[in-house]
C-alpha cells in the first residue's frame, strides 16, 4: 500500500484579538447590570444573582490569556456579547468558506500544488454555518479544485478523523491530492454571558494537504497510522439544530449554544487520551518516550501536561508538548493543526511525532507521523 504523507499546513488566525481582562471586563458589567435591574428578585429569593468573572480564574484553570475572533466589537459590548457577522449574499463566499481559502492557499503552497491538482476537499469542523450545500463544496469552488468535496462534523476531533478520512481516499486511489480544511467560528456558538465558559473559545482556520509519497515533494510527514475512538457523552452538548423551530416548547436561547461540564470532560477524556495514544503508539512497535513532539488539541494547559506526564512519565517539555491555547485558546478541530503548524519545525528525518484531537462526542483521534 502506498505511503500517505502530510505535504503542507496552513493557517489563518483573525486579526482581531480578546484579552482575558477585556472578556472579564464585558463580562463583569453585563453581571452588574443584570442585577441590578433583578435586585428586587435577587432580594426575594427568586432569582440567583449573576456572579463575577476573573481574569486570573481563566488563566490558572485553563492556560487561556487571550483568543482570536472574527468579531470583537460585538463580543465585547454589553448591550450585544456575541460576534455580529455581515450577512452575506448566496453568491458571495461563506465566512467558513474564506477562512479555508486562507488556510488552503498556504497549505497547497508548502506543498508546491496547484489547486487544479487537488481531487478530494473535506471540510473537517464543529459547526457548518448553513446546512447545505456543503461548505467544502463551495471551497472546492472558489479555489478552482476537481473531483469531490463533503463536510464532516466529529467537534475537536474533526481534523483527526478528516486526515484519515483523507489517508483511507488515496490510500484507496479514490482521491491523489486531498485538502482538508477546519473553518471554525467558534465564537458564533459560545454563550458569552455563561460565566463558566465564556473564555474557552477563539476563530481559526487549519488546512492540511494529504498525497501518496510517490507524487509528494520532499519534505513533510509520513502517516505512519491514525486511529479513533469515540464514546457517547452529553459532558459537552450544543442543541442548535434544525429541529429547533418544532420543537415544542421551545428551548432557551441558551441551549442551543454551547454548554460543557468542564470538570467531568476534563476527568474522562484524559485517560480516554492516553489510552488512545499508548495503545496506538504500541501496535505500531512504538514507545511515547521514542515520540519527539506531541501536538495536542489545544483545550486546557493542565489537561495537556496531564496527558504528556502520563504517556511520558515525566513532565514534558515546551517543545515537546507546544501550546498554542495561550493565544488562540480553543479553537475546537484547528487546535491540534495550530500546534502541528506552528511547531512542526526543527525534527530530524526519521523523527516520530504524534497528533491527537479530542472533545465532544466525546470523540478523540491519533495520528502518528514520522519526519521525512
Ligand atoms: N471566573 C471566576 N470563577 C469561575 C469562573 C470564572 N470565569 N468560572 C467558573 N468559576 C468558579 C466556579 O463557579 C467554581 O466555583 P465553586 O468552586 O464555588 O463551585 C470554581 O470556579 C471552579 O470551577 P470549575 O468549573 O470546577 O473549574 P475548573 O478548574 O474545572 O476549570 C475549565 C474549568 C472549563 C477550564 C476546565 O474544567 C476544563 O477546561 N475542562 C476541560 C474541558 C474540555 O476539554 N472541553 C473540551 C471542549 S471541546
């Protein structure tokens, strides 16, 4: 069977960016406000008073120090607390569709290909910002690509299952160039008045470009495997859908957003991981301390380390196990190819490398690579 190789990466990051104080700071007065115009109920008993957020909370919990957004002016008014997005007309491109272009461009460039060579664009990401037609479709489109295109939706743990979704298309001649892109407006589906976890989110857009090793350039990453897992949970739930107008009764606003229960997440997903990794790296005749770099879904700083000490059995270093959450925070299935992109650089040929994403579902995905 052919090898499969990644031959090149790209990225596109939001110019706008969020401190954590600027979040806090929005948040906090949309807190004061709401109380004060409930302060008759809140004496009363009937209504719970909206506590405040903190800066440093969000720091020591999560790793997080700021995000990029589409959007900041909406995000950040009281009156408004979500991104507020030009509607755009159907012959104009989607926003999830320009992000790829970004993202697509870049990586086809790495890779030395024309979009006229690619065959096969999967757009791997927690939400499709319509239903149809697909917005991988549209990429295929407007970047002059041939062959197919679908959307495929496993949350975070979309670009895992996209690349082998791409490995398993060439590896069975049904595709010769796959692009596979992660649009994610995160933003659009976080409650920013839900103290818990109106800090998690950050907007990017990941491509990667997949080839059999015969029609690749030098350079990029073997894929020496890839494995999923997935294991039903309600832990973190989004009930938006297109149910939503018959249902009866109607849900709140708010359960058609994003709604997690950190704690739980964070205990059953990492060993869940780790499992996942060591099993994988075992049956390819693999040790985690012979892996070089670990590029993580990018969710929280602690739950990362945890992952990397167990596999490791040591604490790993920064360049072992990069974080990119600090700036970008998490930005659902691109996180893990932030890391892979922006810290591919400065393994040796023959290095082994491992990518993992993991979240909702709850549905978690390993790559291994391997330097070429
Ligand atoms: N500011 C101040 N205090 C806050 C706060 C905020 N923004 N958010 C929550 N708190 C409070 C809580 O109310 C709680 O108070 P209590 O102890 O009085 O009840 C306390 O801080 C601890 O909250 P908790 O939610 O248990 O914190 P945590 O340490 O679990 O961190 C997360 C929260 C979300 C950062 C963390 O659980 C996490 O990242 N989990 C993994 C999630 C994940 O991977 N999700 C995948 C999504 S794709």
């Amino acid at each position: 069977m052919s090898q499969i190789v990644i031959s090149g990466t790209g990225l596109f990051t939001p110019p706008e960016s969020i401190s954590n104080e600027e979040l806090v700071e929005c948040f906090n007065a949309w807190a004061t406000r709401y109380n004060a115009d409930h302060a008759e109920d809140i004496e009363a008993g009937r209504l719970e008073p909206k506590p405040m957020s903190d800066a440093e909370f969000i720091l020591k919990a999560s790793g997080i120090r700021s995000r990029h957004v589409l959007d900041k002016h909406g995000i950040l008014d009281p009156e408004i607390m979500h991104p507020q997005l030009p509607m755009r007309g159907n012959d104009e491109p989607s926003q999830m569709c320009e992000m790829a272009i970004a993202a697509a461009t870049q990586a086809l460039e790495e890779a030395g290909r024309k979009p006229s060579d690619v065959d096969a664009v999967l757009c791997a990401a927690s939400n499709m910002q319509r239903s149809y037609p697909a917005v991988a479709v549209e990429v295929q489109q407007y970047l002059g690509c041939n062959g197919y295109a679908y959307d495929m939706n496993v949350a975070c743990a979309s670009a895992a299952f996209g690349i082998q979704a791409g490995v398993d298309a060439l590896s069975s001649g049904n595709a010769n160039c796959v692009v596979m892109v992660n649009p994610e407006i995160c933003s659009g589906h976080l409650n920013f008045r839900d103290r818990d976890s109106h800090f998690i989110f950050g907007d990017a857009c990941t491509a990667v470009v997949l080839e059999r090793a015969e029609d690749a350039s030098d350079g990029g990453f073997e894929v020496l495997g890839t494995r999923l897992k997935t294991q039903f949970s309600n832990n973190i739930r989004n009930n938006a859908g297109f149910l939503n107008r018959s249902e009866t009764p109607q849900r709140s606003d708010d359960d058609r957003l994003f709604i997690q229960e950190g704690r739980k997440v964070f205990k059953d997903v990492v060993p869940m991981v780790v499992t996942l990794i060591s099993e994988h790296l075992a049956d390819n005749g693999l040790e985690p301390s012979a892996v070089r770099r670990f590029w993580l879904h990018q969710a929280n700083l602690n739950m990362n380390q945890l992952i990397s000490k167990r596999l490791l059995g040591r604490d790993p270093s920064e360049e072992e196990a990069p974080v990119v959450l600090d700036e970008y925070a998490n930005t659902s299935s691109a996180g893990s190819v932030i890391a892979f992109h922006k810290h591919k650089a400065g393994l040796a040929a023959g290095d082994v490398a491992v990518l993992c994403a993991f979240g909702a579902g709850y549905s978690a995905g390993s790559v291994i690579l391997r330097q070429r």
